[in-house]
C-alpha cells in the first residue's frame, strides 16, 4: 500500500515538474520573440531624456540576423511585412571627407541599434547619370529598416563636388550632415597613397608625392593636385554654407577617431539625438591590425578591410613642413566656423 503511495506521488511530482519546466521555457520562448518583434523608439519624440529611453535587449543582434537573412537573399516579403520594414532616405549623411576615415565612422555608428547603414557608397548626388535616375531610385538603394530607426550613408566625394549641397538641400533641407576630418597632410598622403596602390595594381609607375604637391615651377604647393584640394577643408565647407547653418554640420576628428573611437562616437550619438548605446565593449584594439576593431556581440566581431590603414610611403620631412605651412591659416579658419580646434601642426 505504502509502495503504491510512494509511485503515485512520484509521478504526480513528475507531472507537476515538466508542467513548471515546460511554461518556464514557454515564457522565456515568449519574451525573446516579443522583445525581437518591439519596434525601436523613435528617434524624436519616445528617446525623452538621453540614456533613459530602453531598447530592446537583442536589437543589435536581431539586427545582423535580419542582415544576414537579407544576404543569403532569405529575407521574404513576409519577412519586411511582419516586422514593419522599410527602405528610407537617410536622415543623416557621412559627405567626408576622403580618407578622413568614413568608413570606419560609419560602420561604428551601425553598432548603434537605431542606426542602419547604407554598405555601398551610393554616389548619388555627385554622379548625374544617378541622380538623374531620381529620388526613388536613391530610396530603392537604401537598406530595410524599422521605420524608426535612422539610415545613413557615406559617400566621401559629396565633400568635394560642386552640386551636391544644393541636390541634398532639395532632397531634405533639414538633413544632419557629418564631416570627418584628418590633419590635413596625412589626409594628403592617405589619398595618394591609395592612387599609388590602385596603379601599382595595374603594375603601372606613378610620380612620387612630393612630385605632385610640390610645382617644380615654383617650388610651391601645387593647389591644382586634388589631394591637396581636397584637404583645404574649409574652401569645401564654404559652399555647403550657402545651402546649410553650421548647426546642422558635426565635425569628428579622425585623427581621434582611430587612437580614441569611444568619445568620438558618442559626440555623433549626441548630435543625431539618439540615446548613447555605443560602449567600449563595442570597440576593441586589435594589435595585429594596429587599429580598433568592432564587437557586435559575444560572437560576431570584425576589423575593417586591409585597405584601411595602409603604411604610408616617406615623404621628405621639408614637403611636409611646407604643406603644413600651406594648410595652417585653412586650418584655422576651420576652427572658427566650426567652432572645433583640432590643434593640427
Ligand atoms: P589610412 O589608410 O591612410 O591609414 P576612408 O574610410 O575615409 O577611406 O578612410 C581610411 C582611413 O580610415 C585609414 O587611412 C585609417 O587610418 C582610418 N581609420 C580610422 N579608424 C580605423 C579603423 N578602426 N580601422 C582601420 N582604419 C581606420
């Protein structure tokens, strides 16, 4: 009789035990599809306080999966129904500047789980037969995203040429606009050093920089050379000063950007008004590239491409000296517009 007793509790305690471990794993189950499926904040208006507005716990990682699933081509139109997906125009434009490091900065504001980023460049203001192909051309080419996160893209020529400000102004007048920027010479050199590598691929021999900074004529900088153009940074700002007020312009520091990520970022969190989620976890130095790499999670983390951080070629100490001299009263009148000292030499 006892015996019996004893079988019947045990199995009454079985039934009761795979009951409690069952609905425990229901509601685990439960909660992480709830949590995946919760649209973000928005970005003005839900965000309230910085640091105060809560995103979703697995949004970073839901956000890969989703961009996984796009890659692998499984993402159906199911996919973008069930989850509200949109294509946006971005809210937000990396315009420059070339070599300043835009796709570092990008890449690292898409650790931010309200930021979704645009991987190719897309150079649609600055080319005409892209930009003849219209708006919704430009929307088509942008990522799918919840419709409030922000999109940003990068495309570092908008910088330098000539349209762009006014084809952007038409497009969104209130667009926030970022601009990184390197100390000047070292941008000079990144960006022939990039030539140099592009010809050298084709097995093709280039002039040596300091042929092309320098007019053997003069024995002045050479203004005509792009590379030096392009760094005399506020020239560039001018012109898109005559479409858009400084307040919607921020300017990162490239320079710190690759010794210091962190600050840096969380300068740009600040100014596109989204509550600070980028964290040194995020950002690891890599010894063996000599650079700070990304960290989306416990599993996935990369580095950029080897294309970024090449070693640069030596440059005669005096050419360097005299484009600093050249580049110092730009520098200095690009401090006082923007209102950022970036203390170069
Ligand atoms: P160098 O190759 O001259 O070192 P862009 O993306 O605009 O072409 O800029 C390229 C520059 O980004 C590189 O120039 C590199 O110095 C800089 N950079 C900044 N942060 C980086 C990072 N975390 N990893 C690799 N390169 C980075």
């Amino acid at each position: 009789m006892l015996f019996k007793q004893q079988a019947w509790l045990r199995q009454k305690l079985l039934v009761l035990g795979s009951l409690a471990v069952g609905s425990l794993l229901y509601l685990v189950a439960r909660v992480g599809s709830l949590d995946r499926l919760q649209p973000l904040c928005p970005i003005e208006g839900r965000f309230g306080a910085r640091g105060q507005a809560e995103f979703p716990l697995r949004a970073l990682q839901f956000k890969r999966g989703l961009l996984h699933e796009f890659r692998k081509g499984n993402a159906s139109k199911e996919h973008v129904r069930l989850h509200d997906l949109v294509q946006q125009l971005p809210k937000a434009i990396i315009i420059g500047v070339r070599k300043g490091g835009t796709r570092a900065l990008l890449e690292m504001l898409n650790l931010h789980p309200a930021v979704v980023k645009a991987s190719q460049e897309i150079h649609f203001f600055d080319n005409d037969e892209n930009y003849a192909k219209g708006m919704e051309w430009y929307r088509k080419k942008m990522p799918f995203s919840y419709p409030q996160q922000i999109t940003i893209e990068k495309s570092p020529a908008y910088f330098i040429t000539e349209e762009v400000p006014e084809r952007i102004y038409k497009m969104n007048s209130s667009i926030k606009l970022l601009i990184i920027v390197r100390e000047p010479t070292t941008r000079a050199i990144s960006d022939y050093t990039q030539v140099l590598e592009g010809k050298e691929r084709k097995n093709k021999t280039y002039y040596k920089f300091e042929k092309l900074a320098i007019d053997p004529n003069t024995c002045e900088v050479n203004t005509k050379y792009k590379a030096v153009r392009t760094s005399i940074y506020t020239k560039h700002l001018e012109r898109w000063l005559k479409y858009f007020p400084i307040e919607q312009f921020h300017i990162v520091d490239g320079d710190r950007l690759i010794a210091e990520p962190l600050p840096e970022l969380q300068l740009v969190e600040k100014f596109l008004n989204l509550p600070p989620r980028i964290s040194q976890y995020n950002l690891y130095f890599n010894a063996t590239r000599g650079f700070y790499c990304l960290r989306f999670n416990i599993i996935f983390n990369k580095c950029l491409a080897g294309s970024k951080g090449r070693t640069h070629p030596e440059v005669d100490p005096s050419v360097v000296t005299k484009l600093r001299k050249f580049f110092h009263p730009f520098n200095q009148k690009f401090y006082q517009i923007t209102g950022r000292t970036l203390n170069w030499p």
